[in-house]
C-alpha cells in the first residue's frame, strides 16, 4: 500500500492540493485468490479424519476388553488366599468362607459358590463374565486352578463367547 504526499497546483489566484489514494488493488487480488478450500480439499480431509478415528475406535474398543478381563482376573486372583486357608484347615470353600463379592463384571451371585476343592486338596475358583462387562466377553469363564501341590494356574475359556479374541487374553492365563 503506497500513500502518495499529494501536490500543490495553482489555477488562478486558487490554490489546490491533490489527493492521492491509498491503493488496496493488491489486496483485493490477494484475497480473491485465496479464497478458501475446495471440495476435493474438504473431502480428502474428512476422509484421513475417518480413518483416524476408525483406527482410533477400535484400538480403544480392544484396550476396553484387556482391561475388563485383567480386572476380572485380579478380583479372583484375590481368592486364591482365603481358598488356601480353607483347604489348609480343611474347611469349605463356599462363597461366604472365602468372603466372596460379586464383581459388576460377573454373573456371580452371593447364592452360587465360585469355589471347589477335591479331596486331594487341588480344586477352582471360577466365574463367568456378564453384567456390566462388554458384549464380547459375555460368557466367558475366568477359572484359576489349583494343583494337589498348591500351584494355580490362571484359565480362560472363550468358548461360549461368540466374539472372543486371543488378543484380549492376559499373558498371565492360558486360553483353552
């Protein structure tokens, strides 16, 4: 933008002073030829968009169905001591020995044991993924074992869960 200082003429005993205007021509030229996006532009961008967030979904999905099952695995895994002191003593191991606890994760009730013990001392404690956990993990069974010998063994069994997935499984358990 230029501003010229303007000039003085005379006609006559008058005096006049011209007037030079700022020129905005180049600005106006800039602003035509930007201005804005195209389609192609606009639909390329939603497009990277979508897959981002489809990509991003199901990630998110997944690390949701990990830790459903972690959590599912902990919470039995925090039997495990009660159970052995049950077997130990010779005791039982219904629900209210072991101090059980239905999980919003599981189907369990307070009315049906989770745990059993065979003569030999080795036995389960066992529950069944429903209630709040996602559809996917729906029937499946989280099962911890427990040898004659006193070692447990952390079980999962994906067979009555239709969508199951060998990703979701803890690296602590076995998957049969």
């Amino acid at each position: 933008m230029e501003q010229g200082s303007g000039s003085l003429f005379a006609l006559g005993s008058a005096r006049f002073k011209t007037l030079n205007f700022i020129d905005f021509s180049d600005e106006i030229n800039m602003h035509k030829q930007s201005a804005g996006f195209s389609l192609i532009e606009l639909m390329i961008v939603i497009a990277i968009i979508g897959i981002i967030a489809g990509i991003s979904f199901t990630s998110y999905q997944n690390s949701l169905l990990k830790t459903q099952l972690n959590r599912a695995v902990g919470e039995l895994a925090i039997y495990k001591s009660a159970f052995e002191v049950q077997v130990a003593n010779g005791g039982s191991v219904a629900n209210t020995d072991l101090g059980y606890v239905p999980s919003p994760l599981t189907n369990g009730s307070a009315a049906t044991d989770i745990g059993f013990v065979n003569a030999d001392g080795s036995g389960h404690i066992q529950v069944t993924l429903g209630g709040n956990a996602h559809p996917n993990l729906a029937r499946v069974i989280v099962r911890f074992e427990r040898s004659s010998a006193g070692s447990w063994q952390c079980v999962i069994d994906p067979s009555a869960a239709s969508r199951w997935s060998d990703e979701f499984s803890p690296g602590s358990c076995t998957v049969i």
